[in-house]
C-alpha cells in the first residue's frame, strides 16, 4: 500500500502540505544500504519554540540559494 509522497515537517509546521524535496534539502541525510534516508530533522519536537520551523525553512532557503551560485 502506497502512502504518497513524504510531507516536509518544517513545511507542515507552518500549516503546509507540501512534499519533503528529500535529496533535494539541505536538511536531508543520505541513507545506505542498511539505512533509509530521513531528514535530520525527523526527531526535532517543534511544541515548545513555535518559531524554530519557519526559522529553519528561511535557513533552508538560504543555504539553497547559495549552493545554486
């Protein structure tokens, strides 16, 4: 049974369904042969600083935006 895309939690935390980029973020840890790839991210509890999502997201894009120069 296919589940569908993987959402992103950082895009979630900000009240989007959006599809997790996976290899495409820079959030995103390779797997192997023994382990899935996951976002760094994926046991990072997001209750008690409200803004760390939208704080990582904007670092995120940062970080994108100067590996593409």
């Amino acid at each position: 049974m296919d589940a569908g895309p993987r959402l992103c939690r950082l895009e979630k935390m900000e009240g989007r369904e959006v599809a997790c980029p996976e290899e495409g973020c820079a959030f995103w840890e390779p797997g192997s042969k023994v382990v899935e790839g996951r976002c760094v991210l994926h046991n990072v509890d997001f209750a008690h600083e409200p803004g760390l999502a939208k704080w990582l997201l904007d670092f995120r894009n940062a970080l994108e935006h100067d590996a593409k120069k």
